[in-house]
C-alpha cells in the first residue's frame, strides 16, 4: 500500500463504517492526481468501496447482507463536500423532525445552495433542491431545518402555535444561531425568529419563577 493509500484508509477507518467520501476529502495528503490513483486501487483491493462517480464509501457490513447501502444523509453530504455546497434537512424533513407532521418522504431530499440535481449513489437516488432560504454556516441541522420549514410555511402562516412548538425543541445554540443569522434572511423571517427567541426566555423565565416560589403548606 502507498503512502498516500495508508494515509487514506487511517483518516477512513477513523471516520467509522458507513462514511461516504470524496477525493476532496484527502487533497491534505498528495496531489489530486495521487489521490483518485489510491482510491482506485483501494477500491480494486475491496478496501474501500465506489459507490457513485466521485464518490466512495466504507460501507457497514451486515453478517447475512454483507455491504449495505449508504446512508442517504452521508451520500447529501459527501455530494455538498464534492461541490462545495451548503445543506440542509428539506422542509419535508424539518416538519417531520419537528413534529410538525408524520409525513415521511418515500424519497430522500435535502436543500442546497447548489443547483437543484439528483445523485445516486450504490443504487440510491438523493434529490438535492435549490433553497430560496438562506443555510446557515456552522449552525445546527435543528436551525437550517427551522430556517427551510418558515421559508415553506411562509409569513401568514406562522401563528402563535407554531412559535410555542418549535421554541420548545429549539435549545441555546440553536437560537444563537437562528438569531445570529437573521442579516441573510428576509425580514419577515427575521421577525419570526426574534418571536421564537422571546417565547422561549418568557418559558424560561416562567419555569424559574415556578422554582422561586414559595411552597404552600396545607
């Protein structure tokens, strides 16, 4: 095995079974040249695993199966390293994960700042739309996805109940994200988040004050 090969299959078996990758994810350890080279013969060797073009995996291992198919979301995402993307859950995934709805998609589908295309991967097809909606660099799956369901839902039809439920599944970090990242929305949304952000201190602070209060004795 070459040196660049031995790098490879280190970073692979660190990342675990089931990671899917590109070369741009080991440009670190030689020229681009060097890298497709190692990874076309780790894949001869059954190393690693070509599941689609520019695009490999070290798939798990079932006793009876064997290889399994890649997950949808490891495909999205080597798919946005690959070009360079952003991603996020698709609105349909953000109301389900929210509990907003019990719609599951049949198919998977995820928003991107790239153009709207369909991958497939080791015979598994992964939609990826182009968002209208801003994704936030460096914030949660739970934020973007909030940010795609408001951009679906749209303004009118964000009433109070939404509020309520979503700034209950939404903690700290995701709020610091969501509020941090109201310059790259429209207005509208940027109000929305500004309304999900006080609904939950008022929910903090009830709670607090719940804890304060004196206990009545009978």
């Amino acid at each position: 095995m070459s040196a660049v090969a031995d790098k490879i299959m280190k970073r692979v078996r660190a990342k675990g079974r089931g990671w899917v990758f590109t070369p741009k994810h080991f440009i670190d350890f030689g020229t681009r040249g060097s890298v497709d080279m190692a990874l076309s013969r780790l894949a001869q060797a059954g190393e690693v695993r070509r599941v689609g073009r520019g695009l490999y995996d070290y798939p798990k291992l079932h006793h009876k199966l064997g290889a399994l198919t890649p997950d949808a979301q490891m495909i999205a995402l080597a798919v946005s390293a690959q070009s360079g993307d952003q991603l996020a859950p698709s609105a349909a995934t953000a109301a389900n994960g929210l509990g907003l709805s019990a719609q599951i998609s049949a198919k998977p589908s995820y928003a991107t700042t790239g153009r709207t295309r369909v991958r497939m991967a080791a015979g598994r097809s992964v939609a990826l739309k182009h968002s209208r909606a801003p994704v936030l660099g460096n914030a949660s799956e739970t934020a973007n996805g909030v940010v795609q369901l408001l951009a679906s839902l749209g303004r009118n039809k964000i009433d109070a109940d939404v509020i309520a439920h979503l700034s209950a599944r939404l903690d700290d970090k995701d709020l610091a994200a969501l509020l941090k990242g109201r310059l790259a929305m429209p207005g509208w949304m940027g109000d929305v988040v500004l309304r999900l952000n006080a609904h939950r201190r008022d929910a903090i602070d009830a709670i607090r004050g719940d804890k304060n209060r004196p206990v009545e004795l009978a």
